[in-house]
C-alpha cells in the first residue's frame, strides 16, 4: 500500500499544474488583447516607419524583381511577410541581412547609420526571443 501512495504521489507532484505562454502571441488575426513581444514592438514603433517607405517596390505579390517581401497584406502585413523571409532578415543575424545589405539601390539611398542601427537592433532583439 504504501509503495501506491508513493507512486501517486511522485506521478502527482510531476503532473502539469498549467500552461506556458507563448511569448508573441500577436498573430495578426485582429485580437488586439494579444501581448506582442518587445521585438515585435520594436518592428512596429521604429522599423515599420522606415521600412514603409520600401513599400512602393517592394510590396504585393511574390515576384523576385524586386524582391516583395513586403508582401500584399499592408503596412499590417510587414512583419508577418518580412519574418518569413530568411534571406532578407539574415536569420536574424544582421550581417546577413539583405534587409540591411542592400545598400543604395534604384535612386533610393542606404540606410542611415541611425536607421541601420534601429534595424540592427531589432533583428537581435528578433535572435534573443527566437529559439
């Protein structure tokens, strides 16, 4: 009897008590009560903004000249197209970024270091929360 009790009560203690949130939860499907994670909150506050002025070539369907990886959805849309693309995010390692490799291209000038810095930052912060 008491080899039972024992038993139970090791496979109790063990036992899931909860759940574990995912740490971006904000997929885009409208639920504004979502927590977005702090890299996410820095796509949208500070690179959202720079990148929108791609949009003109750079959004709509997939296509490779120019690359779209803005895709079609808008400036709602980015960060879920622009996280899907490995080659433009560099696996959030900046130094592989096209995002940030590109440079000046068809009359359009390269990042400031000031803008480049802002995306740096937040393909780290990116890295950090990605497994």
């Amino acid at each position: 009897m008491n080899r039972t009790a024992l038993v139970l009560a090791v496979l109790l203690v063990g036992a899931c008590v909860g759940h574990l949130e995912p740490l971006d939860d904000d997929t885009g499907t409208g639920d504004d009560d979502a927590p977005a994670s702090a890299a996410r909150q820095m796509f949208d506050d500070d690179v959202a903004p720079l990148i929108a002025a791609c949009a003109g070539c750079h959004s709509g369907a997939a296509g490779s000249q120019p690359l779209k990886f803005l895709g079609t959805g808008g400036a709602a849309g980015y960060y879920a197209a622009i996280t899907a693309q490995a080659s433009v995010v560099g696996s959030w390692v900046p130094a592989n970024a096209s995002l940030l490799t590109k440079g000046a291209h068809q009359g359009v000038p390269a990042w400031s270091t000031a803008q480049n810095d802002t995306i740096t930052m937040w393909l780290l912060a990116e890295a950090d929360e990605r497994p």
